[in-house]
C-alpha cells in the first residue's frame, strides 16, 4: 500500500494521538514503542486485553516489530471499554469519550458497529467529538453481501465509514452495503460506505506476542486510522486545517474507484496513500459533496442507472452528503438553485432541494427529488443541468468565506411504459428497528432478533428488486399515504410484511382502487401471535428494561383491517416448514395463514403441509419436528361486483387486553444479552410534510381510463403468508418465480397453470374463522407509529396529508454558457469567494459550472462591449439634432 515509501522519508507517525477503543492492551507488549496512557472504562479491575481484538487493532495502527502497522510512532491512548466477555455499555462509551476530548485526540478508531442510531447521548456524544476535531473512523459492519446492513456509527456523516476488501482486491463478501436506513421510509439512505481497504487476512499483534490474521471491518478500520494517521504525520504544519471534514475530502479524492462495484458497495473506492497523501500538501479549505455528482447513465451509481425516469412518476430521491472543510459550522445563504441546461434537456425536469439551514458539525445534507415534467411523456434521451448552492462559513482565522458549490445532475429519460409494466412498492407501511423492537421475520435465526434493514427495494429486496427489472417492470417507491397515488398509473400495489397501521381513508381508497380501476394488490405478509411476541420479549441490560414487540413479523391485524373489504383475513397461527409446489422446493419461514377467504370458481386456495412453530416456541420443552398438518397459505381473488361490501371500521383498536407484570415478565422471558443491543448507533432524519389533496377520480375519469376494459374486468388480488421467500436476508428457497406468476395474475388476469392444478378451494368452502388475530395491549407502536394517535394509542390520528411538490427557482442556460451564480442570489457582505468544483475528473461537466471570478471579467468584458455599441449607435443617430438644441 506504499506505506514504506512514507516511511523511507522519515514519515511514521509521529506527532499525532490516536485512541483505540476496544478491549484494552497489555502494559508491555513488545510490539509497541509509544504507548501514551491506558485507561479502563468497564466494570471490569484490570487493564490488559483478555480477548486479543483491542490488542490487533492496535497493532494494525501501530505496530513497530513483526507485523508492522502503519504509524508506529503515533501516540498511542488505549481505552478499554468492552469487557473480556465483549459487552459494553452507552455509559462508558460516554465517560471515555469525554476524556478523549480533555486529552485533545486527533483519530480516534471503533472497530465496533451495531444497527441503533437512535441511542441519542451516544449520538450527541459522537457529534461533540466530531464538533472538537476528533477524526472517527470506524468499521461499516460484516453483515455483507447484503444491501442495507450498515452499521453505526460507521455509516454518521462526520465519521469515516470503512468497509473492507479481500487479498484480490475485490469487494470481501462480508463488508456490509448501503444505504444508509434511517431516512427510510419517506426519504432515501445515504451513500455509505465512505472508503474501502484490505480486511481479510489482515496481520496483526497477538495478545501474547507474535502475529495474527483476522478478517472483517473491524480489521480494516484500523488500516485506514493507521493510515491517515501516517499520512496526517507529513504535513503536521498543515495540522491547524486537520477536521473530520478536510480529513474525509482527501482520502475520498484520492481513492481508488474500483470498476465492478457501485457505490453503495465501494464508497469512493479503495484506499490511496500516495494520492491523498499529494492532495493533503495542496489542501486549501473547501465544501464538496459525496458524492460529488449524480449520473443515472453510470454502472457505478446503481440504483439510479438500473432505472430510466419517466413522467408521472413518483420523484428519484437523490441524498446527498455535504463535507464542509472550512469551519465545524456553516450556513446555507439562499435557497440552492436549479439551471437545466437547454441544450442538454435540462429542461424537461425539475428538482425540488432539501437542506437545513445550518451544517454542523463540518458536514450536512442536500435531498434531491427528481421527476420528469409532462412535456417529456415521449421523450427518450438524456437531461443534464446542475444545482448551485451557496454556504457561508468562519475560518480559523475567524474570517468570513463563502463559497459556491455545484451539484451536477444527469438523468436518463425514457417514454412513460404503460400501465401494466409498472408497479408501486409500498414502502410508507414498512417500519423496522429502531425506533421499536420490530421483530426478526425468520424466528429461526435467534442470533439476530430485530428487523433493521429498511424492508427496501434496494437494501433487502434488492434482488426482487433486480429481478422486476430484468423482467421489464418499472419499479417505483410509495412514501406517502394509499391516498396520494393515482391507481391508474399502475399494474400492481405490492404491500410485503407491512408493520404499520392503515389510516381508514387508506382502506376505503383500496376497495375503490380495486372495483374502479382494476388495480392489482399484491401481499406477503409474516407470523403474527400475541403469546409468541410476549415469549420473545427480552430484558435489555443498556436501558434496563423489558423488551416487548410491538408487533409481530407483520401487522396482521392492521393488514387483516385492510383486506376485510374483501373478505379476506390472516390468522395467528405461526407455521414453518419445508414443502413443494409443483416442481418447486420451498420453505415457509415463520408465515402466517389464511383465515378467512372468498369461496367462488375463479379464486384459488393453495395449502401446505407445515409445522406449528408458534406451539414449539411457546412450549420450549417440545421439541420441533411435530406433526404437520394442511394450512392454506395463498390465495387468488378475482373481485365481483357481489363483492364489494361497505366498509365498517372499528373507532378504535380491538386488543388482546393481557395485562403482564415484571415479575410475570421474569418468569415467562429469557434474561439473554443480545449482542446487537451492545453495540453503537447514528441519528435521525425527519423529513417534512407538506399539504396537498389525495387522488379521487370521477367516473368520467375512471371511465376514460379503463373504457377499453370490459366492464367485469375488476381488480385482483394475491395473496402468501410468507415474504421471507422473496426477501435476501432470510431466503431459503427463493420464490421470485411466485412473484412473477402473482404479476402476472394481478395484472393481465393470466392464472397461471401451475397455481391451478394446486387449487384446493373447494376443500376450503367454510374458510371463515370469526376470531382473528388483536394488537397487542402492551405494544409501543404508538410511540413511532405514523398512523396511531400518540395521546390515544387505541385510535388513529387524522389522515397524513399528501406532500405537495414545491419545485425549486429554475433558471436555464446552456451547458457552454458562463454564469455568475453569487450575483442571482444577492447575498451581500462576500468577503471572499471560493468557487469548488465537486469533480476533476468528470471534464463534461467544467463547461457547464467555470470560476466564478472568470465568470465576472468575460461578463464584464461582453457588457462593456454591448456599452460601446450603444453609445456608437447612441451618437451616430442624435448628434445632429443634439448640436441643434444647443444652438
């Protein structure tokens, strides 16, 4: 990694403080020459390392013997604050995180990671150390390949999120993927991680002496500390422009992109020395974006390359991270505008921009929503324009700068496809920890008992998602209310393991969405069972209190709520098993069943033979491998005028009104620790809402919509017990072939062959089980709920209204034209300009976005030009008569 190069001039670390965080180190390791200080933060009376992990991290960062690491005389502060049996707690993170503060750290590394972002003293503790020019860096989680599985703090705008590659040089199968999840459900995730390096087989001190290979993002976190530390070491007379921010721009720059990986897999790309260590001596303050641009035509930002836009769509989110190298505080002066180049199309989009007024500490955010204007319905080819904004900010020497900045946009456009290639992924119902204890789906995988990547179409449906799309489906993202779409744009509604209630106006639109306009739902739900939720429950040894879900796999009752307009309903019975489908092996992990369902010829009820896994789980001593019995598990519902029913809708929620005690609690729970509660968090984003009305269609409308339609051709249905087929983190035996065929059904009406010779509808002619499943009385929901009313957990609150669209100022101009973006915002008092481009290596677009100064004088120069003409014309025709008046 050319490290040696640094250390052949004499570079090897010295001068900067690096603290490890981890499980302690012994006094006299003979790897280690510059041991500043340990301190012990556990509960534990010693100081030396009993698990060896703290002792290699270290030894990555500093070794001086051996298995050499990068800075061997960096000053090293060792705090230990995982105990031998690798628990910790928020507390002591705390008090050890105040001392490295007092002790005036400069890199500070977590080879730690964990899935709570909302442990809020933690986070405000992480922001307070970033605010006081303490460099976090810290491993992005091993919970790869899958998408969506970001760890915290790794994945926090001011920390160094760090994922790791194999000894090929390719992404390591076990580096966890973006994007970020905590802008879900209304928003979309951040680009993370920042930057990749080695990880597997990593040498390392052992606890004892000698070296060790270890594997994973804990191992190339401290690569990277190592790293910068070696490299920040070079230019220590530049130490007074060191910050999170300054730090994060030149390993981003300087990174290495690789060729096969997207962004949300590789950040920027693999670590550089060589190249950041160049860009460090060069370094003048500045603001930049990561990413620094967005280009739908590009592999490497996939999702956005995966998809054209089209018109009539819901908007392309676009979440951008603002680096601010100048100061710990900024502020956006105006609000950021939108020049569509018009030789570029760039007028046949607009964007409305988010942001907040002030960035702290040293980064902030930009939200882009990108949609296709209705002129363009036709269109095929590529948009392209930029974002200009304007931030000003105080430097070390407390002097006002402020700064343009350009985003770069370029979007592929298609013709809008026709209704039944386009499906609507609900993802507003969709929620997962934290904030509540959203259970696991699979309730066999007990290593891992929350719900936390996103339930996302491109974290852990990403493969559904990717499969859609290579079947010609156009796939698009509903984060808003039932009410805020246009059901006539759309083949299908897919609703998969939904854990939020449903507003009633939500309800009621469905049944119309169906009956009027034909529209296709499809739904995979997840177990449900009040007894199995409390079995669960856990006592949490960080907040010390009991753990209860506050739903089940799935919100069964809220589902059941929605379907009743259909006659359909789920049960609480938790099935599992293996079994086939015709020439399909499957595997039905923790579902639901069917409970109650329409008995006509044209629907379908498929059954299956599978366990009770609700039984086992309540009962411990039984052992699984019980008796199977039938339970129907899909069905298909074609609807008939005949079953369109009034809807009547409880006023408030019905419950299973157990009352438990603690000590009931004590009695009937595990007091197992679960690793994942130990570990480290990031925060939140809240996203607006805006007022606007919901999508109700007259029936001239209705009638010109779907008039080439016979008139029976109502809506339809499918419906499975089970997502966990569809869903990457827990597929067995994958079902996307199912899917397909549900599509197929729900929109063209083709039932497909193989569904109809497994029809049992006639064994199922009394399928009307009254009792269905209640919320649980002792449930959270409320808390974080969108849907229930805080002050009355019982009820719901008033329908969300839809957001209304609020497009930014556009002001068009060619990509050749030069403009001068500070004097359009009218911003007084600029002391100073800097104009930052956001990427030298993207030529295309420095046409479009030229230095501000350079701007001026070609400005000025053409306006004094147009002058001189003026008052040559001005002269030529009124001199004679100017003469005469003087006379």
């Amino acid at each position: 990694m050319n490290a040696n190069l640094l250390w052949q001039q004499g570079i090897t670390g010295k001068g900067i403080k690096v603290a490890v965080f981890d499980t302690g180190l012994a006094k006299s390791h003979p790897h280690f020459r510059n041991v500043k200080e340990r301190t012990n933060w556990t509960n534990e009376k010693f100081f030396d390392d009993g698990v060896s992990h703290g002792t290699f991290v270290a030894g990555v960062i500093a070794s001086s013997k051996e298995c050499l690491g990068f800075a061997p005389d960096v000053e090293l502060h060792i705090f230990r604050v995982f105990t031998n049996s690798q628990v910790s707690y928020t507390s002591w993170f705390l008090d050890a995180f105040n001392y490295a503060m007092f002790r005036k750290i400069n890199i500070l590394n977590l080879s730690i990671g964990g899935p709570d972002f909302m442990d809020y003293p933690f986070v405000d503790k992480v922001l307070e150390l970033s605010a006081n020019k303490v460099i976090m860096v810290s491993a992005i989680g091993n919970d790869g390949p899958l998408y969506g599985t970001l760890n915290n703090p790794g994945d926090q705008s001011d920390v160094i999120g760090v994922g790791g590659v194999n000894s090929e040089g390719k992404i390591a199968k076990f580096s966890s993927r973006g994007m970020s999840t905590w802008e879900i459900p209304r928003g979309y995730g951040r680009v993370k991680p920042d930057i990749i390096t080695h990880g597997s087989q990593v040498k390392g001190s052992n606890v004892g002496g000698g070296c060790r290979s270890l594997s994973g993002t804990s191992v190339a976190s401290p690569v990277i500390a190592g790293a910068l530390a070696l490299i920040l070491s070079g230019a220590l007379n530049k130490s007074h422009q060191f910050n999170p921010a300054s730090v994060k721009q030149i390993l981003l720059e300087g990174a290495t992109r690789l060729p096969n990986n997207n962004m949300f897999e590789q950040g920027h790309g693999k670590l550089n020395i060589l190249n950041s260590v160049e860009l460090l001596l060069s370094y003048s303050p500045k603001i930049t974006f990561s990413p620094p641009y967005i280009d739908y035509t590009e592999l490497y930002m996939w999702p956005y390359s995966s998809q054209p836009l089209y018109c009539q769509a819901m908007p392309s989110i676009v979440n951008v991270t603002i680096l601010n190298g100048i100061s710990v505080s900024g502020k956006i002066m105006a609000e950021p505008l939108w020049y569509p180049y018009v030789d570029k199309n760039g007028h046949l989009i607009d964007v409305q921009i988010s942001y907040p007024s002030l960035l702290w500490p040293w980064s902030g955010w930009m939200s882009i929503h990108i949609t296709v204007k209705n002129d363009a319905c036709f269109f095929e080819g590529i948009s392209k324009g930029h974002i200009s904004l304007q931030i000003q900010s105080i430097n070390f020497e407390d002097n006002t700068v402020n700064s343009t900045i350009h985003f770069p946009i370029t979007v592929k456009i298609m013709p809008k496809p026709p209704r039944h290639k386009r499906v609507l992924w609900d993802q507003y119902h969709n929620l997962r920890y934290p904030p509540g204890y959203i259970p696991r789906d699979n309730l066999k995988i007990k290593s891992d008992p929350l719900d936390w990547r996103g339930d996302h179409i491109h974290t852990n449906f990403r493969d559904m998602y990717q499969h859609l799309r290579n079947l010609g489906y156009y796939v698009e993202v509903l984060r808003e209310p039932f009410t805020c779409f246009n059901a006539s744009d759309y083949g299908a509604l897919l609703i998969v393991d939904p854990e939020e209630e449903f507003f009633d106006d939500e309800i009621i639109k469905l049944q119309k969405d169906v009956f009027d306009l034909s529209l296709g739902v499809i739904v995979f739900a997840d177990w449900y069972n009040t007894t199995v939720m409390r079995k669960i429950t856990f006592f949490d040894e960080n907040t010390r209190q009991w753990w209860v879900p506050d739903t089940g796999g799935a919100n069964i009752p809220a589902l059941n709520e929605l379907l009743q307009t259909f006659g359909i309903a789920f049960s609480d019975l938790v099935a599992e098993g293996y079994y086939r489908m015709g020439e399909h092996s499957m595997y039905y992990a923790s579902g639901t069943t069917l409970a109650a369902f329409p008995n006509h010829e044209d629907n379908v009820i498929i059954s299956a033979y599978l366990n009770d896994q609700g039984s086992e789980i309540i009962n411990i001593e039984k052992q699984s491998g019980s008796t199977k019995t039938l339970q129907p598990i899909i069905g298909l519902f074609q609807m008939r005028p005949a079953d369109k029913k009034v809807v009547v809708l409880p006023k408030v929620f019905e419950t299973d009104n157990f009352d438990y005690t603690n000590e009931q609690l004590n009695s009937s729970k595990s007091n197992e620790k679960n690793p994942i509660l130990n570990k480290r968090m990031l925060l939140q984003h809240r996203s607006p809402v805006h007022n606007s009305a919901m999508f109700e269609l007259n029936k001239n409308q209705i009638s010109a919509i779907v008039g080439d339609k016979s008139k029976n051709e109502l809506g339809r249905l499918a419906i499975m017990g089970d997502s966990n087929c569809i869903d990457s983190i827990n597929t067995e035996k994958s079902c996307l072939w199912l899917l397909n065929a549900f599509l197929e059904y729900t929109i063209n009406s083709h039932k497909a062959l193989s569904l109809q010779k497994l029809n049992r509808i006639k064994q199922y002619a009394t399928l009307q089980n009254k009792f269905h499943p209640r919320r649980l009385a002792t449930s959270n929901l409320f808390k974080f709920s969108k849907v229930v009313d805080f002050n009355d957990q019982l009820k719901k609150r008033s329908l969300e209204k839809c957001r209304k669209i609020r497009f930014s100022k556009s002001l068009p101009l060619n990509s050749t034209d030069t403009l001068d973006t500070s004097k359009s915002l009218n911003i007084p008092d600029f002391n100073e300009i800097e104009d930052i481009y956001v990427s030298r290596s993207h030529g295309n677009y420095l046409n479009a976005s030229q230095n501000v100064e350079n701007d001026y004088r070609k400005i000025s120069a053409a306006v004094f030009i147009v002058a001189l003409v003026i008052i040559l014309i001005y002269l030529k025709m009124f001199k004679p008569k100017n003469i005469i008046n003087n006379k």
